[in-house]
C-alpha cells in the first residue's frame, strides 16, 4: 500500500501518472485515449471545483489541492481540508451522451468509485450513506460534491487519508469523522488517487455507453450501501422530515423510505438522511 504521507509534503503528480500509465504503456499516463487528459496539483486555493468550473476545458482534467479553503459539499456546507494528510481534488467531465434525467446518477456513481477503490487499495471496508457519503462503520471517512454547468459536471472529492484525530473535520451532519490512518491503514496518496481514477474512468465510460445499466451501478450501489435496512430519519427541503425503514434504492438513483406510519413508501431524491440507531 505504501508510505503513508507526511504531513506538509506534496502529492507526487508523476508518480500518479505513472501508476495510471502502467507497465509498458509510455511515461505519461494521461492524453493516450483514455478518459484523464491532464493532472495538475497547486499548494493551496479555494475550492477546486469553482476552479474547474470557471476555467472548462477539455473532458477529463484532475486537480488536485494540497489545501482547499473555501471547499463546499453537498447542502452548502463548507469544508476545509488538511495539507498533506487528505485528499482534496475535482473531476470535469462532460457527459454529453447521457440524458439530463440520468446525470443525476453520477455523484451516486462517484460514492461507487470511491468506496471501492478505497477497499481494494487499502483493504478498508468502506460503505455508503445515501446518496454518496462514504463511511467507515458510522464514522465518515470522505464527501463527495457533483456540480452541473451547462453539459460541464466537475465531481470534487474530499477524502480524510492520514488525518491525525484531533485535525479531522467536524461533520455538520453530525457523523463523527475518521481517515485510513486511524482505521489502521497507511495508504500512499499516490496509489489511493491512481487508484480511484482508474475505478472512475472504468465505471464512468460504462455509464456513459450505456445510461440505462451503467454496467450494473444499481447493483454495485445497492451491494455498497449501508443505509439499506435501516430505519432513517430524512431531512427535506423546507424544513421536512421524513422517518422509517430505507427500503430500496429505485432506477433514478432514489432512496425509498417506507413511513412508520404505514403509508406506500417516499422516493426521495434530495435530502439528508440520517441513520436512526
């Protein structure tokens, strides 16, 4: 798995390329017909989705951010990261073959990425929180933020690698948080980012072939996902709230909650849930 990294130090961008590349497929890795055509890291900026939406471009870029200080997530919350210790970088993707209705699939698809590479690189038995909130048991281990302009979606991810206890960031949702250090795993940055590019790249271009199955995403997604099962509470748009059992996850990427009042179950599209213990 590797060195875990050093508090201060750079994510190494060429050993990134060079773990996307592969044996015997040249020294770059990026810009030969597959999906990532650029890979840039900077010290420090506000928010790397706001600058991939401002500057577009050319499908397939990765920025990454050492230190992000005006990051977002999902429901306008903000999000700091910590240098050196996490991972801090966004996506610009331009899915112009895949119907407006389905796009709405692609933050689920990225919580799909992110848990699985993170399993299969550091052997951490990540899951989900509806829609795509990636969980180490109830402990929060990375978020993830999908932000559309006009055929542009630029997904950023913030994922907590080897973040000491005392800098971990404090959930508003009120998950407790944690990072692959603390769960008893070094991970090289390094290989965790090559690692869930190769994972997006693969899962993305099966979803952007085929919208309808995506290769199986509503599977994968429901295999993943922690909150099936359980009894929930969801907050809503204007000030709403929705308890009962999480049944399903429906064709539109939708959590079904069945009330505990016995009513058919509420698909619900946007809202925060919460784990009811």
């Amino acid at each position: 798995m590797g060195a875990a990294p050093q508090p201060g130090a750079l994510l190494d961008a060429d050993a990134v390329r060079a773990a996307l590349a592969g044996p015997g497929s040249g020294d770059a890795g990026l810009g030969a017909g597959g999906l990532w055509t650029s890979l840039e890291v900077v010290a420090v900026t506000g928010s790397t989705n706001a600058d991939l939406l401002r500057n577009g471009g050319a499908e397939g870029q990765v920025l990454v951010a050492e230190s992000q200080v005006a990051g977002r997530g999902r429901m306008g919350r903000s999000w700091v990261s910590a240098a050196g210790a996490s991972l801090t970088f966004s996506v610009l993707l331009r899915p112009v073959s895949v119907p407006a209705s389905r796009r709405g699939w692609l933050p689920l698809l990225t919580g799909v990425t992110v848990a699985s590479a993170v399993r299969d690189v550091s052997g951490v038995a990540a899951v989900l929180k509806w829609p795509n909130d990636v969980l180490v048991g109830s402990r929060k281990l990375a978020g993830i933020l999908a932000e559309q302009s006009g055929d542009v979606v630029v997904i950023g991810i913030g994922l907590n690698v080897a973040t000491p206890a005392d800098a971990l960031p404090v959930s508003p949702s009120g998950l407790p948080a944690t990072s692959l250090l603390l769960e008893g795993a070094a991970v090289s940055r390094e290989t965790l980012l090559a690692g869930i590019l190769r994972e997006l790249e693969r899962r993305y271009t099966a979803f952007r072939d085929d919208p309808s199955s995506g290769g199986g995403l509503l599977a994968d997604y429901r295999t993943l996902c922690a909150t099936l099962g359980r009894s929930v509470r969801v907050e809503l748009p204007g000030n709403r709230v929705l308890s009962g059992l999480a049944e399903d996850i429906d064709a539109d990427g939708r959590l079904l909650v069945a009330p505990a009042s016995g009513a058919p179950p509420v698909a619900v599209s946007a809202g925060d849930v919460i784990h009811v213990r």
